[in-house]
C-alpha cells in the first residue's frame, strides 16, 4: 500500500466517536500529521448503536463545562466541516422526588449558570406546563436544562472525521493495529498488518478493546487499563399519535426526562419514546475464562434482557402514562 503513512506525529487507536474527536481537535491545533487506525468501519464499536443524548448536568465542575463545551462543538460542527447532521436541543426535565436531590439541582444550576447555561428550577406545576404528559404529583421540583439534547451518534463521528481529514488527518479503516514497540529514543512503533507507523505519541480509543490494547504498552512501563464491559440496554416504542400532535401544535420536540432515583432516560424518538434504563444490577459481560471478549464484535448487540428492567420500565409507564399506550418496537443491548 503505497501511501500508507509510515510516520505520524501521533497514532490513535479506534474510530468511535472519541478516537475521531481525538483527531479533530489535535488537527484543530495544527497537529494535522496525525493517523487513527480502525480495526473495522467508523463508529462499529459501542458508537454506532449509543442512543445520543448529549446531557450538559453534572455535579463536577469539569465535567458540566466539558459537556457545555459539546453542546456548543456540535451546534455548529455541521455547518463548519459541512456535514450536515441532526442534533436536537430539547432541554431536559430532572425530577427531584426529595429536598436532597433538590439542593443537588440548586448547586448544579448556580454552576451552570455560572457557565452560561440558563439552567432554572421549577416546580412540579411549571413542569407539567411544558410536559403535559407528565405526572407531577409525588415530586418536589424539577431542574430545567435548555441545552441538553441529542445527536446521531454516527453522523456527528463522521463529522469529526471529516473535518480532522479536510485539514490533513489521515483514516485508515479495516486496519487493526496490532502492537506496540518502542525504540530506544522513546520514539514508538505502532504495528499493523499493513505495515508500521513511527510516532512520538499513541491514543489509545479502542472503547471496549482499550484494556486489551493497553496491554500492547505493558513491556514499557504500561499499566492495566482499569476497566469492564457492561451491557447496557434501551428500548424504542412505536409511534404515538398523542406526541405527533403535540410536535405539531408546538412546533418543537418534547424534553428528556431524567429520573436519577428510580434511574432512567426517557426522550421523544421521532413520535415514539427511547426509555434508557441505568440498571442497579447491571450485567457485566466478557469477565471470565468461558467468556471471552471475541476478537471482533463490530456492530453487533447481545439478546435484549427485558425482564431485568422491568420495574424501571413500569416507573417510567406511571410517570408518563402516555407510554403504556404503544408496544416496544425494539430493543438496543450493546457494550
Ligand atoms: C445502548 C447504549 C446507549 C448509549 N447511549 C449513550 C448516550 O445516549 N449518550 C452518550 O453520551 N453515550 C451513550 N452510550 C455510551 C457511548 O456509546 C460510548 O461512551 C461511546 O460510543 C464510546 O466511544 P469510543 O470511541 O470510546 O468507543 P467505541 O465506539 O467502542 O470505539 C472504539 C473503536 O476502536 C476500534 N478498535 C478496537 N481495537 C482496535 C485496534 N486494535 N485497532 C484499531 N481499532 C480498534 C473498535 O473497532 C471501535 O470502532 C451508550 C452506550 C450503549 C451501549
């Protein structure tokens, strides 16, 4: 292969969504001579099936201004690498169900206000004003996010791939790499079976695989990547009239819900619902001896679980009744 690079400023490993973020933005800082491997196609590892919300709240400083800091990259990322792609600002509804977990809601909105984000509390009444679906009886207040929202996963990957490759990012897809030396000069050679590539840093993005691959840099002083799979799953119903009317009269998508106490997402999927359980027991995956990580799982999901969440999916049906009107049209349970 004539022009496969043999040297790079850096090489990352993986092209999900953080690899090729990763290389846009060492390209935006004018580090264009960079080159990220992907052992399959863009986006097949946990990327290309992620349901997309792009949340703004956390109770770390660091990481509400890094999300902001998304909200803001994705607003106008189509329109500056020309890939247009749909990213929706809702706004989000966080239940509160206690006065703890409303102080939580008064800290995290004088933070985000703080950053710019015109994040208000509201009472149960004021929620039900902009989500008429919604039961509000139990609760003690909600948190109003203005910019929380979500993305195709895909479409913003291949966006940042595009941009990192118009200003002279290399992507080279279907090639694994498969190891790392490094030289006495501490430059590193990363291996792969179209040939090997000198650079002075490697990133490694491999999503599920980042354990495995950092074991490559084990022999140098490397430590084991401390991480596990975990199955995760989210279910989409079938359309609901009820929400096509609304979207026309309003003229806009419903909000996300979130309720962090019984543990749920639950946003507007096209006229259906995208319920996204966080389960209390979740299921690990590729954990022992008669369960190994395969070599290569690029876009493929496990059998769904229904019965493990249940209970969630019964909350989430009381709180939004209008859910229990339509029938599961399917179900994601990735990595
Ligand atoms: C069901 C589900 C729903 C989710 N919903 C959301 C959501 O709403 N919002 C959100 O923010 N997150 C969500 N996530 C999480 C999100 O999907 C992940 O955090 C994200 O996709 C991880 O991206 P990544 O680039 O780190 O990994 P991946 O997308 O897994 O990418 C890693 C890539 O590395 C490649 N690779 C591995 N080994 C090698 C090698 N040796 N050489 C070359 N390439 C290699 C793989 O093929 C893969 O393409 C969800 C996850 C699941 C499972």
């Amino acid at each position: 292969m004539s022009d496969f690079p043999t040297k790079a400023r850096v090489v990352i490993i993986g092209g999900g969504v953080i690899g090729a973020s990763s290389l846009y933005h060492l390209a935006k800082k004018g580090w264009t001579d960079c080159v990220l491997l992907e052992k399959n196609e863009l986006t097949a590892g946990s990327t290309w099936h992620a349901a997309g919300n792009v949340p703004t709240f956390s109770t770390s400083w660091s990481i509400m201004n890094m999300q902001r800091y998304s909200t803001e990259l994705y607003a106008r990322l189509g329109e500056e690498v020309d890939y247009p792609m749909n990213y929706h600002q809702t706004g989000s509804i966080r239940l509160a169900h206690t006065k703890e977990r409303m102080q939580e809601f008064e800290r995290a909105c004088s933070m985000g206000r703080y950053q710019g984000i015109e994040m208000e509390i509201w009472t149960p009444e004021q929620a039900k004003e902009h989500y008429p679906f919604l039961e509000t009886h139990d609760l003690e207040g909600v948190l109003w996010d203005p910019s929380d929202g979500d993305i195709d996963p895909a479409q913003v990957t291949q966006a940042l791939a595009k941009g990192a490759r118009d200003m002279g990012a290399k992507i080279i897809r279907f090639c694994p790499a498969t190891g790392v030396t490094q030289k006495e000069d501490k430059t590193w050679i990363v291996h792969t079976e179209k040939g090997d590539i000198a650079c002075d840093y490697v990133v490694n993005a491999a999503g599920y695989y980042a354990q495995r691959v950092g074991e490559y840099f084990k022999p140098y002083g490397g430590r084991t990547v401390p991480m596990m799979v975990m199955s995760h799953q989210y279910l989409l119903t079938e359309q609901i009239d009820e929400i096509e009317a609304h979207v026309k009269e309003s003229g806009k998508k419903l909000p996300l819900i979130r309720d962090v106490d019984v543990s749920y997402y639950l946003r507007q999927e096209k006229n259906g619902y995208n319920l996204g359980p966080y389960e209390p027991n979740c299921r690990g995956h590729w954990m022992s001896e008669d369960d190994q990580m395969p070599d290569d799982f690029s876009f493929q999901l496990w059998q769904d679980d229904l019965d493990r969440i249940e209970d969630i999916v019964t909350d989430a049906m009381e709180r939004v009744p209008l859910m229990a009107t339509s029938g599961v049209s399917s179900v994601f349970n990735g990595p």
